[in-house]
C-alpha cells in the first residue's frame, strides 16, 4: 500500500495557484503575493513587502478534534512506511537519438537527427490547449451575463475568475467568495460604503482587511463573503454604480483549488485505463517527409496493421502474438548489438544486472523480438509490471495515469529498417531496452508509481512539471557509481549516440533535485545541455516523496494492489480504512521480527 500527496495540516497557499484562467486584471500581481495561513479558529494574512490592517468579523476554523489530531500525527510518522504489491507501468514519449559516431562531441544545434514531440512537448501542448478553452469558455459566460447584469461597468472591470464565480453560481445556495476592491478615495468613506452596499444586498462579511494600494493612489480592500448568486451580482452594481472613486474589482473563489481539481477525471480502477489510451498523433511517416519512413508504402502499411491491433486492446484481453518480419528482427539485432558495447562503461549496475537475468531467462535474445505477454511474464515476478499496447504518443495526462497503476503503455511498431540507430518517436526497442530492465527494478518501479500517483487529478501545471522530472529522471536521468556517470534513464539506455554524449563531459550536469528539475527547459532538436544526476535510484526515489508532500492537492491517493484500484483520502474515516489495511501488513512484518528475535536469542 502507498500513501501519496500528504495534504498538511496547516495549509498554505497562494491565489496565484488558484488562478483557473488567464487574468488581465491589473491586480494579479497584488494577487500573486498573497499567502493565507489558517491556524485553528482565525485568518491571518502574510504580504510580501506590505503590511495589512486586519479586522476579524468571525472565526472560520475551529481546532481539531482531539482523536483526528492524534490521527494526523499518526499520518505524519507512518507516511514514510510504503508496502507496495502492485503493478505499474512506464509508457514512453521518448525519442531515442543514435549515432554513428562513439566520440563525444560539443552540441551543435540543427542536429539532423531532432527529438520530436517528447512527453514534456505534449504536457506543455495540453497546458496551452486547456488555458485557451477555458479562457474562451470565460469570454462566452462574460457575454452571458450582459444579459442578466443592469451594470455594464462591473462586467468590464471584472476579473475572469469573477466571472466564472458568478456563472456556476446558483440562486438558492449560498457561496463562500473573496472580493478585492481598489478605490482613490479615502479609507474611511471607501470602508463604509463596502459595508452599506454589500449589507444591502443581503451579503454576510466574515473579515476584512486593507492596505496602500500598489497600482493607484488608494487604498485596496480584501474582503471574505457569503452569498446567493443574485446577492452577488446586486452587490457589485450597487458598489461600482454609487462608489465613484472604485478602479478594480475582482472576485475570487475561496475553494477554487478544490473545485478545480475534483472535476478533473481520472481512473479509479485499472479497467479504465480503457479511457487513457487515445493515441495523439503527431509524427507519422505518412504525413511527414522528416520521418525516415516517409514514402516506404510497405513500411507505412505494417506500421498502421500494429496499431489498428493496438487500438483494439481492452482490459481483460489476452495480448496477441505478434508475427515480426525479418527485417524487423534485423533492425532489433542491428541496435541490441550496437548498444552492447556500451553497457560495461555507460549503464548502471541496476541495468546491466536485470539485463543479465533477462538474457538468462531468454526473454531478450539478439536474434528475434520479444513477445510483449512473455516481458509481462517477467516483469509480473519481478515488479509487477505489466506492459499494455498502445498505438502511439499519449496525452502526458493519460501517460502519466497509467504509471499509478504499474501499467506501462507501450507501441508495437519498430523504427524504420534504414535508420536503426535513430527514432526521433518511442517505439518497441526504445520500450524493451531501455524500458524493461529499469523496470524490474523494485526502486525505479516504485519512483515511476509514484509520479503516477502524483498526477492523478494533479492540474495542468503539475501535470507539466511532473512531465518534466519524468523525462529528465526516468528517461534521461543519470546517476553516480564508483565516481562515474551511468546511465538509468531509458531514452539514453536504448540511444547510442545520446549515451556516450549523456555520460561525457561534452553537457552540464546538476544534482537531481525535483523542484528545479520540475521547471526546467528541455532541449527538443538536439540533445540535452544538461542532465540530472541523482546519488543513486534510491536517492531520486527519497528526493521525490518529499517534493509530492508540497503539491498542493486537496486529496490523497492511496493504490490497493489487490484490487488495482485507487483510492482518495479526504477525511479522517479515509484514513482509519487505509491505516486499517496498513497495520494487517505491518503486524505480519512485526511478527516475523519478533520471531527472528526470539531464534537470535536462542
């Protein structure tokens, strides 16, 4: 059992994580500087460089019950106990970059050989594509609600997140909002006709609070509220119809974060991972003449046979013999060879350990390919792993869901006979040598888990960062041993080229550190500038447990590997279940200390 993403007691965050769209209001970056502290019954606000006035009309919080108190606290002494029995999985939107040349070389931009659409491209692309939605879904409710708004000027002053307070609002049940008005005119008259108005219109004020203003001559006023959508909406025309002085005005929801984030769908059970297998194409050499099988009408049809067979998996079927040709093993016996000079001085010994056992156990030879049920007969002992068909690059959502569940979505298709040593998009090689062996790693499993489970209902912007630690650890990700550099990222494991140059002194290398590593640039027409160097796979692991305690999540996950179902934590009597399954493992493990104890004392 794993418990990922603790949600602290003491919660700390800024509006600026709550943004839901794009702002153009001139008080976003006022916006960006608040920190809300809640402790126990009452609200304090921290500013960065400004000092607020605080007045406190009722308390919002009160402290916990004694028994979930001690439940926390036992939260926060187990949370660092993991027993894992599960399978997961590791689909890849890698592109392996080979070549000829074993000498390493500086960068040269305009390589011939360009990375295209890696897995932080898609997040990125995603993150892009959903901004713009929403901001269009905000431009068609701000128009929506001309048509129920006497003021026109409270619409354009309006921020957009105002907006879509008011459009999901409804005329029964009350909402809990925070509003930030600016006026040029005197604190005093600017106070008392904020609380006239909003009195008017039948608005309950629970605090206020006021400081100088950073953008005008004024003062800026941040108030906590409830109200009914039409109490809402009166208030703001009452205000910026009979307060002449008001300059902004914006609306924010008090639980944006949450309500953001639990709309987002993600599986809850490993069936649905049915829903995460739409393939999103954007490189294929019917439609691109950079690809190297652009042209080969033979090559083009085999390709779409394997994916046509891929897109028809479901959860429950059996994987299907796959008859490769002979040019297709050729090219697998062209690169397996290639790459075996290097495993000695450019892998890790967890790589060239599992590959051993995995040449042992005949499951990788040099002469034919691999069935995809028989790596899964392998890797379900080691790991439990288990490798699913896929007919291409996935969303990063999709991709990174299916690591929660030990799942790893892989193509089927090989890279083009003629250019054996580069594929500028993942495919089967990539996927068995570099993927497989990392894999049956224990540790590299439960990392890969566990940024699966990280992104689960995670939003975009994380969903983009923890794109960025995969590609940069589990893909490209170096480590040190006996003071060397050695490769355990599979993009490098199964790149000849991208190999040699990783583990040179050609690129910057850094200490791997998730929160840097989150929001670093990758390099997608060359290779890399810079790779991540972790102390060991042991160390990345610890390293990225403490950076999942400070995503800012309103739940947590937990994954049940008997029934290959997740679970969320949200309330104390979440807990109590998944501590109850927690202490029937911990007390067999108790059991056997003790009786190992009792024979070194006999």
């Amino acid at each position: 059992m794993m418990i990922i993403g603790r949600k602290p007691m003491c919660s700390v965050y800024s509006r600026k994580e709550q943004q839901l769209s794009v702002s153009q209001d001139e008080d976003e970056e006022w916006e960006k500087e608040i920190f809300l502290g809640r402790w126990g019954g009452a609200i304090t606000l921290f500013w960065i460089g400004y000092k607020f006035t605080t007045v406190t009309l009722t308390p919002l919080f009160q402290k916990l019950s004694s028994p979930l108190a001690k439940l926390i606290a036992a939260v926060n002494v187990a949370r660092n106990v993991s027993i894992n029995m599960s399978s997961l999985t590791n689909p890849t939107n890698t592109v392996m970059e080979e070549e000829e040349n074993p000498v390493a070389a500086p960068i040269q931009r305009g390589n011939k050989n360009p990375r295209r659409y890696s897995l932080v491209h898609q997040a990125s692309c995603e993150t892009q594509h959903h901004i713009g939605i929403r901001r269009q879904n905000t431009i068609q409710h701000r128009k929506q609600l001309t048509d129920q708004m006497r003021g026109q000027k409270i619409l354009q002053q309006l921020n957009d997140e105002g907006v879509e307070v008011i459009f999901a609002a409804n005329d029964v049940s009350s909402i809990d909002f925070s509003v930030i008005v600016t006026s040029t005119d005197y604190i005093s008259t600017f106070v008392s006709d904020i609380l006239y108005n909003m009195k008017s219109a039948g608005v309950q004020i629970c605090h206020v609070e006021t400081r100088e203003s950073k953008t005008v001559s004024g003062h800026d006023v941040l108030l906590d509220c409830r109200a009914t959508k039409n109490q809402l909406i009166q208030a703001a025309e009452l205000l910026t119809q009979n307060h002449v002085a008001l300059t902004h005005f914006s609306i924010f929801s008090k639980k944006s974060v949450e309500k953001s984030q639990s709309m987002i769908w993600f599986p809850r059970h490993i069936s649905e991972l049915d829903q995460c297998s739409k393939c999103i194409t954007k490189y294929e050499p019917t439609t691109d003449p950079r690809h190297p099988g652009h042209g080969d009408e033979e090559y083009i049809a085999r390709r779409k046979f394997l994916n046509d067979q891929a897109l028809e998996f479901k959860f429950g079927d059996e994987i299907g013999y796959v008859e490769y040709t002979e040019d297709e093993h050729a090219t697998w016996k062209a690169v397996y060879e290639k790459l075996g000079g290097l495993h000695e001085s450019h892998t890790c010994g967890v790589y060239r350990q599992n590959l051993k056992i995995l040449q042992k156990e005949k499951v990788l030879t040099a002469d034919r390919i691999p069935q995809i049920r028989d790596v899964n007969k392998f890797l379900q002992k080691k790991t439990g792993f288990e490798l699913r068909p896929c007919s291409g690059l996935l969303s990063a959502r999709d991709f990174l869901a299916s690591l929660a569940f030990r799942v790893f979505q892989t193509t089927t298709y090989l890279r083009h006979h003629k250019s054996p040593h580069h594929s500028p998009e993942p495919d089967l090689i990539h996927e068995l040598l570099g993927h497989v062996p990392m894999f049956s790693d224990p540790l590299l499993a439960q990392m890969s888990q566990d940024i699966g489970l990280m992104s689960l209902g995670a939003s975009d912007e994380h969903i983009e960062k923890l794109a960025t630690v995969y590609w940069f650890i589990v893909e490209f990700g170096l480590c040190k041993e006996d003071g060397k550099l050695k490769a355990i990222g599979a993009g490098l494991l199964s790149a000849y080229g991208e190999l040699i140059h990783a583990c040179s002194d050609a690129p910057e290398h850094k200490d791997f550190d998730p929160a840097v590593t989150a929001i670093q640039k990758y390099e997608d027409d060359d290779y890399q500038p810079l790779y991540f160097v972790a102390d060991s796979i042991h160390d990345a692991l610890a390293k990225l447990r403490k950076y999942a305690s400070s995503m800012d999540r309103p739940f947590s996950v937990v994954y049940d590997p008997f029934t290959k179902s997740i679970e969320t934590i949200q309330s104390s009597a979440d807990l109590e279940k998944a501590f109850s399954r927690l202490s029937n493992d911990l007390s067999a493990i108790t059991h056997a200390a003790d009786r190992m104890k009792i024979s070194i004392a006999a």
